[in-house]
C-alpha cells in the first residue's frame, strides 16, 4: 500500500515536532488579537454576554460545548465504570442521539 504526500511528510520525526511548534506559535498568538479586539470593542471583561457575543457564540453552542466536555469525561472513563453503569449510559446515550437524529430532521 502507497502511503500519502502527507503520511510521508509526518513520518519524519522532525517534521511532525515542526508542525507541532508551528501550531503552537499559531494558537498562542490569538490570546494578544483577542485582547486587542476587546479594547477595540470596549469590552469589559466582566461583561460575559459580550464576550460570547464577541467570540461569535450563540448561548446553545457554549452549552453544546459544556456537553461535548462531560461527553469526553464519560469516554476517559468508560472502561473504569462498573457494568450496569455503562449499560445505563448507553443506554442513555442511544435515546439522546435518537432524539437529536430526529429534531434535526424536522428542522430542515
């Protein structure tokens, strides 16, 4: 099997840390843009509707985001978690994902 431009790429030690630093120098510079943005906008930092505002963050996707951060803790520690517990979680998870499937398609 022929691997990709970029498997091949990555597969280089090197070029893998690169990157890494590379996104790193990208994601910590948006702290400086944000900040400035705020002064630009006269936000207060204690004004939390504006910042969400700001941010471009309707109030249910900061709550879909609270969701998807407990969701991950729920996978971290599946494996930990006695039977009928995991059975009542997926259980759970099954009917949640059901409903959702079907409020999105009456929605379009």
């Amino acid at each position: 099997m022929q691997k990709s431009k970029l498997d091949q790429f990555f597969s280089i030690p090197a070029a893998a840390v690169l990157m890494a630093v590379v996104c790193n120098v990208l994601w910590g510079s948006a702290f400086p843009f944000i900040k400035l943005g705020y002064r630009l906008f006269a936000i207060d930092s204690a004004d939390t509707a504006s910042i969400l505002c700001f941010a471009g963050l309707p109030l249910s996707q900061v709550f879909k985001a609270f969701s998807l951060s407990i969701t991950g803790r729920f996978v971290l520690f599946f494996p930990f978690l006695p039977t009928r517990f995991r059975m009542w979680i997926t259980v759970w998870g099954k009917a949640f994902s059901t409903h959702q499937g079907t409020k999105a398609k009456h929605q379009i």
